[in-house]
C-alpha cells in the first residue's frame, strides 16, 4: 500500500479535526456540571439578595468565592478520577481574576452607580469571560456567552421594574439551560 | 519507516481511531451514538467498521444495559493506540520526505 503526501497532508487533516472536536466534547460534558452549578448558585444570589438587601455586597462575594471554590474543586477531583493531572490552570486563573475583578468592582461602585447599572454589570462581564474562554474550548461557549450578554442587554433596556428577577432568569437560566445542552452534546468518560 | 496500516487507514477507520485516540485516559471508552456524531457515519457504516477494528484488535467495544437501555461502549486497545501512533509516524514521515 502507498500513500502519496497529498493523501497523507489529508488524512493528517482529518485526524486533527476529529481530535480537536472529540476533546471538545469531552470539556463539554466536563464543563456541564460546573455550568449548571453557576445557574443555581447565581439564582440563590438574587433570591438572598432580593430577601436581605442591606446585605447583597457580601451575598455576591460569598456566592462568587463559593463558586471559584466549587469549581477547583470539581475540576481537581475530575483530574483526580481519570488518574490525570489537570494540564493548564492558565485558563481557570483567568476566569478566577475576571471574577474578583467584577466582584472588587461591585463592591467599590455599588453605593455609587444606579442600580439598574449594577444588575448588569456583573452577568455582562462574567458572559464576556465565557466568551473569551470559548476562544480556546469551542464555539459553544461563544455563542452561550453572546445570548447571555443580549438578554442581559434587552434587560437593562427594557425590564425595569422587574430587572432583578429578569437577571435572575436571564443568568441562571443561561448557566442551567448551557449546562444541560453540554450534558446532552459532550462526550463523557 | 514502518510501513501504512491498512485497517487503520481507511477514511472512517481512520476517523474512528482519531476520535477514539483523543480520549487520553487508558480506560476510557464513549457510548456508540457520541461517536457516530463525532466522525459523521451512519449506524450501519459505524457497526461495519468497528467489527473490522475490534477484529483486528484496535478497539474493544462493550455492550451492556444502562437505565434498562442497551448501550454500546467503544474504547481503544494498547495495541490499536500503538498501531495509531505508527501510522500518524508513518504519515507525517511521508510528508517530511515529501518536503525534504
């Protein structure tokens, strides 16, 4: 059997795009669990917020560092499970600063700026970092963090007086709602 | 230079392994309708290919009931991930000759 280099040049291809696509999957079906945790942690945010307002700043950042926590941790015992060591923190570093930014932000210009502004503020900017991250783990991720970005956008614009449960719905439904299309979609091991 | 596997170089088979090769862990196996996605075949032509793989022992693939479904599960075998290896070895030294 002879294989000449064009054929080889396109089996190479080939065997590139279906790799690529099969670890996709399989950060798909790993991220979900993450994704669906995020949308309930979030949606007990504005709930804790909505019943103890004086205390939504410090509602906000125990939700956040619960979630970073929960994460590392689910991610360190999936790596754990496969018998594997999780190959670049780079990626969870920078979501992990993206959060305490917005969080750091929040908590400096809450008593300042309007609230409406505020509201979408935080989901915009955690939307962004999963666009970013989509860059790197698939175009899922884009298109989930553009959605959520629109839906919060038409919220600022258009739902007050019902903003806060609009973002509520909006950013956890997104999480949740991603989270099972991962579930559904990934390749799980 | 080792020379081209023919099982293996097959455009699905290759495919097949490719996706199969991806899973890093030794173990691990994906479920029959995951994998008819990930490389675009039809049952039929997936079945057919796989029984030419697990025969010529590159993968293994295990039936069993999960929820009461049946479901099938393929996983590659030590030597079907060595075999992969040499013919992407073999590949790329066609291209490096190629360039050379």
């Amino acid at each position: 059997m002879t294989i000449d280099p064009s054929e080889a040049a396109t089996s190479l291809q080939d065997i590139a795009t279906v790799e690529r696509r099969t670890r996709e999957a399989v950060f798909y079906a790993g991220s979900s669990t993450i994704f669906i945790m995020w949308g309930v942690l979030v949606a007990c945010g504005y709930g804790l917020a909505e019943i103890y307002p004086r205390s939504a700043r410090f509602t906000w950042l125990a939700v956040i560092a619960a979630g970073c926590a929960a994460t590392a941790v689910i991610i360190a015992l999936r790596a754990r499970a496969r018998g594997a060591e999780v190959r670049d923190w780079r990626l969870i570093w920078a979501m992990l600063a993206l959060a305490i930014y917005g969080a750091a932000w929040s908590y400096l210009l809450g008593p300042v700026v309007p609230r409406p502004m505020m509201y979408a503020f935080q989901p915009s900017l955690f939307m962004l970092g999963m666009i970013l991250a989509g860059l790197w783990l698939g175009r899922f991720f884009v298109v989930l963090g553009l959605a959520g970005i629109a839906l919060t956008l038409i919220g600022y614009s258009q739902a007050e007086p019902w903003l806060r449960l609009w973002m509520a719905v909006a950013q956890s439904g997104t999480l949740v709602l991603g989270g099972v299309w991962l579930h559904r979609h990934g390749v799980a091991r | 230079m080792s020379g081209a596997d023919e099982i293996i170089h097959q455009a699905m088979r290759l495919k097949i392994m490719a996706a199969l090769n991806a899973l890093t862990a030794q173990t691990a196996a994906i479920e029959f309708a995951r994998l008819k996605t990930l490389v675009g075949a039809t049952d039929g032509n997936l079945g057919a290919h796989l029984d030419t793989l697990a025969k010529a022992g590159y993968i293994v693939v295990e039936k069993r009931f999960e929820d009461r479904k049946p479901q099938t599960r393929v996983r590659m075998s030590p030597a079907g991930r060595r075999a992969f290896a040499e013919h992407v070895a073999y590949l790329r030294e066609i291209l490096d000759g190629a360039g050379s």
